[in-house]
C-alpha cells in the first residue's frame, strides 16, 4: 500500500502542478491563455514544465549535494524553510521575467494564473515558518479550486468532468501523504482549505 502511496505523492507532486494546469488550459481552455497565440502554446507549456519543476528539482539536487537537506522528501519543517523560499524567488523572478520582458500585462490570463500559482507557494512557505503544513494538499486542492469557477467561463462538457476527477484525486492523493504518516489530519485539511480558498477566490477576483 505504501509503495502505491509513494507512487501517487510523486507522480502528483506540488511543483507539477503549475504544469498539470497549463496543460488542461492549452488542451482545453486554449483561448484562456491569452496573449500566447496557438502556435506557441505548447512552447510555452514546455517553459513552464521547466521553470516550476525541472528548475526546482535541479536546485534541490545542489542543497542535497551541500548537505543544506537530508532529502528530497524534506521531512522535518526546519529542513523545509530554506528550499521553499528558494522555490519562491524562483518562481516570483520567473513571472516577473515572462511578464516584463515578454508581451504579457497585468491584465492578461497568463499572469492572473502565474499570480496564484505564486500565492500558492507564498501561503505554502510562510505556514512552514511556523507549521508543516501538507504542500500535496495547497497544490492539488489549489487546483480544485481554480478549476471550480473556470467551468462557469466554458462550455466545454470535458472540463466538467476533469474537474470532478480533480476533486476526486485530492481525496486519494491527501489520503496517500496519511498513509505514508507524512502529515497529520490536520496537517492535510489546513493545506486543502488554504490551497482551495487561494485558488477559487483567485479565479474569482482576477477574472
């Protein structure tokens, strides 16, 4: 049962998020992406993928080369503060950088969904402070929650349906981080109602 649970924490890990996203938005909402015409959205995606998880990953190999973490799994919450804030300067530079030295305003949907991807890692680092709060649980209910109101924008029957798989793997994917005793209950619930709050009320309040 464990080896399902570790399969399922990494396969859905918080930092492919931002990807799993854009990549329901260029195969399905491809007009929510604007300024970033068809031709150069899967381009776009591909920069994503590196910036939100291969960049990280790379990072997190040097901390664990110099000995800054024990391991990727970052077990204890004071081995978590540094890599987090690390992940996000990396992630805020990366917005500022596709939004000022690109043709993407404040007012285009690519920064909107950059701006709460990044809110997402904020609220997710200043809980580490103080509480280790299940990053699974920001991420994926942060997905839910972006996704519950975009189905009010479209009409796309699909999108519905993911949306509904979406909620249903955030229960399995919180319930695979209690099995491995990664996190308390509680542990959970803060990350999922902190990761759905920021996410619904972001589409909500930007869009």
């Amino acid at each position: 049962m464990n080896v399902v649970a570790r399969i399922i924490s990494y396969g859905f890990h918080p930092l492919l998020m931002g990807t799993y996203l854009f990549a329901l938005l260029v195969f399905l909402l491809p007009a929510a992406l604007y300024p970033i015409n068809a031709g150069a959205q899967l381009l776009f995606l591909a920069l994503i993928f590196v910036i939100t998880f291969v960049l990280p990953v790379c990072m997190m190999s040097f901390l664990k080369i110099f000995g800054s973490i024990q391991s990727f799994k970052l077990e204890s919450r004071q081995e978590r503060v540094f890599p987090f804030f690390m992940i996000l300067l990396l992630y805020a530079a990366s917005t500022y950088m596709l939004t000022f030295r690109n043709k993407i305003g404040f007012d285009d949907n690519v920064f909107k969904f950059l701006l709460i991807i990044d809110c997402l890692v904020l609220i997710g680092t200043l809980f580490t402070l103080f509480y280790k709060v299940s990053i699974h649980a920001i991420g994926i209910m942060g997905l839910a929650g972006i996704l519950i109101p975009l189905n009010k924008e479209s009409d796309n029957t699909v999108l519905l349906w993911i949306t509904i798989g979406v909620v249903v793997l955030a229960g399995i994917i919180m319930s695979a981080r209690l099995q491995l005793n990664a996190h308390t209950p509680r542990q959970v619930l803060v990350g999922a109602i902190s990761g759905f709050l920021i996410g619904f009320f972001g589409i909500i309040l930007l869009f």
